[in-house]
C-alpha cells in the first residue's frame, strides 16, 4: 500500500456506505473479499497440486533461508490460499509497526492508557496538553520510533529549552509523556530500549522557578478576606470560608456530605472526592466535562481517608450551609448541583477582587493553611491532617511558616484566630 489509511478514508467509506444504503459490515466483508483476491494475485509464486503428495503446495518470501523462500503445503487449495493471505497480512503488520511514527503511537498509546490502565481522564488531559505543549507538529513525531536515538532527545531538549522557557518540572512533564510512549513501543516489540532512559535531563537550561513564599495567601489578607466573606451567606461564600478552617482539598470540599458531619464530636469525615472529568473519544477529542462524585482520594491511596476537627468557626459556617440547604444531599449544592473547582475559584477571585487582596488559586489555600499550622515538631500529624502519604509532600506547602504544637492547635490557628 503506498498511501496510509487516512480517519478521511474512513469518513468517506462511511459515507458511501449510507449512500448505498448498506451497513458497515456489508461494506468491510466486500472489501475484504477484494483485498484477499489483491493479495492472491500480488503472490509471486505458483500455486499448484502435487499429485505425489496430493497437496496443494507454493513458496513463501523466508529472508533466512538460501533461496529467500520456503515451502508450504496443505490439504486443500482453500486452506493454502488462507495460509497465504494471513502470511502476507502479518508480514504488512510487522512492517507497519517497524515503520510506526512517534506521533501515530502516541496516539494508540493514548487510547491504550484509557483503556487498560488505571489512568485517570484528567491525567490524559494532561498528557495531552503536554504532548501539544512540547511535540506537535515537531519534526521528531514525524520520525519512526526505530530512529529515534538518545542524541535526538538531546538535540530537540537542547533546543526547547536554550531560551529558558520552561521551568524543570514543566520539562520533566514531557518527559513522562516520552517515557510512556517508548515505554509501550518496549512491551510492542517494536523497539527493545527505552533512548529516554539515557538522557540525562539536567544537563539543559531551565526557568527559575518564581519566589513561592508570595505566592499564597498572606495571614493578613487572608482575615481582611475572611471577615469581608462573613456578610455574604450563600453556597460559594461558605465553601471558600470553611477551606480556611480545615486542611482540605477543593474536590473534598466539593463532596462533604450532611452525613459526614458528626457535631457530637466536632468533627468532619473526608473519604470522598468530587472530581470533573473530560474522557478521552477514540478520535482523541474529549467528551463535555462531567461533574463526578467518587469515593476514592487523590493519590489514590488510604492516607487521603482523614477526618477533621470543627473549630467554633468552622461549625458556624455549616450551620449557615444548613439554613440554606437543609434538605441537600451535599452541604454545597449551588443551585441544586454540585459546585466545579472552576467556578469555586472563579467565585474565589471575585470576592478576592471585591475584599482588595491579592487572587490565590483554591489549592494555594491548602498552602497557607499547612504554613500557618506548622511549629516545626508537627510535620507528621500535619501531613496526616492534609491527607498526604509522605511527609516530604508536606514540606512542599510550607511557606513563611509559624510555630506551635498538637493536632487541635493546628486547627486554632486557621482561618482568624485569636
């Protein structure tokens, strides 16, 4: 075949198919009849019976062998005739997957993610987002996977990265994305070592990375932001306010439940998340994104199963929650529904805006929560409380941090405290 089979085929053999007023199967099975017919007669070698061992008998192509061919023979013409045309189709398989590009096994190994792996859509989105970021329309996807050496990786690194564009982490995602794919040409057989693996990443120029001690709330916006909230009763305005009184995430904010609220003890059972997710098509667009409750944690691991204690605060503020949706399923219900960590920043920065102190993102609230809360001997209860599995994630969030001690004083110092 000289040409690939384009998705513009397709469409079209669709089309005439409908045209013709016949099914999809009706058109594959006649195309099928008129490729193995092709393949029968492209076939060099006679086919013929031998009457000595009355079978029918020919040569297949065997690179191995003296004369570049050996024999096959069976019973009937029929079944010699299959033999042939299933050879001739495994031979264009083998040298299809030779020939593949970076960029169409990008593509299966996508789908491949999707559907055999527990990959999260949110974490293809990303995926994707990179490979555009950094691959698309390169000169490198274009090249067969068999061609691509280490000094290619090196070269095309060297050259993204010579302006500083691109901070070490960003980088590094791309290369989780490279890694996969040649990871999956590996378990293919289309290529028995991973060039990824002898790159050696540091030797390229990065973005410094921004000052992240000012980039979180200050403790003294956050009360100016705070007590501005405090006259404004509605689902977004709570929500904000009581994720300065715990150590949670947005997705968890999101799902908290009218049952997980034991008053009796003051406390608050995290062991759900509500997540928005965007699912990968198998022309790898993305469904509409999807609000969806799950009773799994970020990360994926038991450590994001926490509870949280309610300060005096933080119990006002559910009280009010409940006056306004006293009969939801969920504390935050705005306008009946579950809230999207989109529109919970998009609410977060207008009343940043309004209260005249600087926009945070809704995780950089965690940050600030972790800084306010540490005094240097409760790392390990912190990065219990923050549903973290090592505490050295722990240590990422801490910025201009405090000092005091013990599981109930952490949660004193959040929000305004005395």
């Amino acid at each position: 075949m000289d040409n690939p089979v384009t998705f513009s085929d397709i469409t079209l053999l669709n089309t005439l198919a409908t045209c013709a007023n016949m099914t999809t199967d009706e058109v594959f099975k006649d195309f099928k009849i008129m490729a193995n017919k092709k393949i029968l007669k492209n076939h060099k070698y006679e086919i013929y019976y031998s009457e000595s061992e009355k079978s029918w008998r020919t040569y297949l192509p065997d690179e191995t062998k003296p004369n570049k061919r050996r024999p096959v023979k069976r019973k009937s013409k029929e079944n010699l005739e299959k033999e042939i045309i299933r050879f001739y189709i495994e031979k264009q398989k083998a040298e299809n997957r030779q020939n593949v590009t970076l960029e169409e096994l990008y593509a299966e190994w996508l789908l491949y993610k999707r559907d055999y792996t527990s990959v999260k859509a949110k974490t293809i989105q990303e995926y994707v987002s990179e490979w555009n970021r950094f691959f698309k329309d390169t000169e490198l996807v274009k090249m067969k996977i068999g061609e691509i050496k280490p000094i290619t990786l090196i070269r095309f690194f060297r050259e993204a990265t010579k302006d500083r564009q691109f901070t070490h982490k960003r980088v590094s995602n791309a290369r989780s994305v490279l890694n996969g794919i040649m990871s999956y040409a590996i378990e293919e057989e289309i290529i028995s070592h991973n060039p990824v693996s002898d790159v050696n990443f540091k030797q390229f120029t990065y973005k410094p990375v921004e000052a992240q001690s000012d980039n979180v709330f200050s403790r003294d916006d956050t009360h100016k932001l705070l007590n501005y909230l405090r006259c404004i009763i509605e689902p977004y305005s709570l929500a904000i306010q009581l994720s300065f009184y715990l150590f949670i995430r947005v997705g968890e904010t999101k799902a908290i439940r009218w049952e997980d609220i034991d008053y009796n003890n003051r406390l608050v059972y995290l062991h759900r998340q509500a997540t928005c997710e965007r699912t990968l098509n198998d022309d790898l667009t993305f469904s509409s994104r999807k609000v969806k409750v799950v009773n799994q944690m970020k990360g994926n691991t038991s450590h994001g199963f926490r509870k949280q204690f309610l300060t005096d605060e933080a119990l006002k503020i559910l009280h009010k929650a409940k006056e306004l949706n006293p009969n939801g399923i969920y504390v935050f219900e705005p306008n009946g529904e579950i809230m999207t960590t989109d529109s919970f920043n998009r609410r977060l920065k207008k009343y940043c805006k309004e209260a005249g102190v600087p926009y945070h993102s809704s995780h950089k609230i965690r940050f600030y929560n972790a800084s306010t809360a540490f005094d240097g001997n409760n790392l390990t209860t912190l990065s219990y409380l923050m549903g973290h599995s090592e505490t050295a994630t722990t240590l990422h969030y801490l910025r201009n941090v405090n000092k005091r001690k013990n599981d109930r004083l952490a949660f004193q110092n959040l929000g305004i405290s005395s």
